[in-house]
C-alpha cells in the first residue's frame, strides 16, 4: 500500500526542481509491476533502481541493505544530492 500523501509528495519534489529516484529491493523481475504500481497510485515520473540480481533483494545486511547502499553511494559520487529519502 503507498502512504497517504506519498504520491503528492513526488510531485512537490519534482516541481522543486529535484530528480524522483525510486528504490526498491524488489528484484528485476518485478520492475513492471513496481512501474505500473507507481503509475497507477500517481506518482511522478521518475528513474527506478530495482535488484540487479536475485542475490540482492535478499532482506538482509549481504543483500538488499548492501545494494541499496550501493546505489545511494553511487549517485553521490555522480555529483548528486539526496535531499529527501
């Protein structure tokens, strides 16, 4: 279920001029259904990172605590400022 007021928040963010970017631990058989949801809910538009393997949506420090680390630390090093997560 998407939080009350999740989806309207996309788009004060993104009219403030910030990049949505959409985390999941979901592996990457379910990013169709992780963009439909998001779509059918209303958020904005957005890039979405899921798991690249099996291995790292595991709900664990090893798996999807990890990838999601990674991906966060790489946008930082790409030069980008997380503002709101």
């Amino acid at each position: 279920m998407a939080r009350p007021g999740g989806a309207a928040l996309t788009h004060v963010e993104a009219a403030r001029g910030h990049a949505i970017v959409y985390l999941t631990g979901r592996p990457y058989l379910l990013a169709g259904p992780a963009r439909e949801w998001l779509a059918r809910i209303g958020a904005a538009p957005g890039t979405l990172y899921v798991a690249p393997t099996l291995e790292d949506a595991v709900p664990s420090r090893a798996g999807v605590a990890e990838f999601k680390l990674a991906v966060l630390r790489a946008r930082q090093a790409d030069g980008c400022v997380i503002d709101v997560a």
